[in-house]
C-alpha cells in the first residue's frame, strides 16, 4: 500500500535541504517536504531537544502515544532510532504496546503512561491525579509532557490518515492479545 500523498523527491528546496541535511529522509519527512511552509512549521514543533524532561521520559511518552494510537509508523521509528540510546529494556519497549502493568512501571515512568492513558481516553485530568503529577514534576515539565502528548497524537494522526508504511528495519508494534 503506498502512502495517500506521495513524498518529495530530491532535489529538495532550500529550506526542506537545511533541515534534511542533518535528519533521516523518513517517509513522513518527506510526504510534507511537499511544501515548505508545512515542512518548516511541522519540524519546528518537534520538540525532541534537550527540556525539562530526560531523553528517556520524552521517548517513554512518544511511545505510549504512538502504541496507544495504533501508529505502527512512528512507534517503529522511535523504537529503531532512540529506545536502545535511551536504556529501554525488550519488556519495557513491548510495554508501551500494552495495557499499563504496574510490575513493569513504577515512579515517574508508571506516572507517564497514566498521564497518556488518561489523556487517550478524554482531555481531562483529574485534580487528585493532577496533584501526584504536580508532586513530582515541575510546572514547566509537565507542560512539555502535555506538547509532546499533543505534539505525538498529531503525528499519529499524519502517519495513520496517510497510511504510511513503516520505515524499513523498523520493529511492528505489538498487538495485545
């Protein structure tokens, strides 16, 4: 099946060579690389800089997205490129594809996947939930975990809408049950 918009092809323009230049040509890349203007505003919203979040905690909420969205694409491309950096175990990537297991995530990290399973399932958050967020993460901190929520579940929705295959090499989600 191929992607519902095609991807650019190279020669790329000179704001989409920029960026690309120091980025994997991912298919998601390159589908919006069709148009500067979407490309630039897109890429610039990534939020995967250095934050108030660990590399580790900003991966474990893209995941828990991805997984809980059905985005076989990005979680595939998160898992190949950044899980094994940022010290995820097997048990622990396969997790995130799972109904949350309180024997595989404890402190900040159970407090993630919580965080995203309540957001998946309304726009809400509970106050007593909201005071064990606020107890351990900082005002700033938790803002960004609810950008990249946002950030994540917009791009679930580009991958899923416009069908992308995964990447190659890249690992499937896995399916409960």
């Amino acid at each position: 099946m191929q992607s519902r918009i095609a991807p650019a092809e190279a020669p790329w323009s000179p704001i989409v060579e920029k960026r690309l230049a120091t980025l994997p040509h991912l298919l998601l890349f390159r589908v919006l690389a069709r148009d500067d203007r979407l490309f630039a505003r897109f890429m610039d919203g990534g939020l995967l800089d250095r934050g108030h979040l660990s590399l580790r905690e900003r991966e474990l909420t893209i995941l828990t997205v991805c997984a809980r969205n059905g985005s076989d694409y990005e979680w595939g491309v998160h898992v190949q490129l950044l899980a094994e950096a940022v010290g995820f175990t097997a048990a622990e990537i396969a997790a995130t594809g799972a109904p949350f297991d309180t024997g595989i995530w404890r402190g900040r990290d159970a407090l993630i996947i919580r965080l995203c399973d309540a957001l998946q399932a309304s726009s809400e958050l509970e106050e007593d939930f909201w005071a064990e967020l606020r107890a351990e993460f900082s005002e700033m901190a938790l803002l960004e975990l609810l950008l990249v929520i946002g950030k994540y579940r917009q791009v679930c929705i580009l991958t899923n809408a416009l069908r992308l295959e995964p990447e190659a090499g890249t690992p499937a989600l896995p399916r409960p049950g």
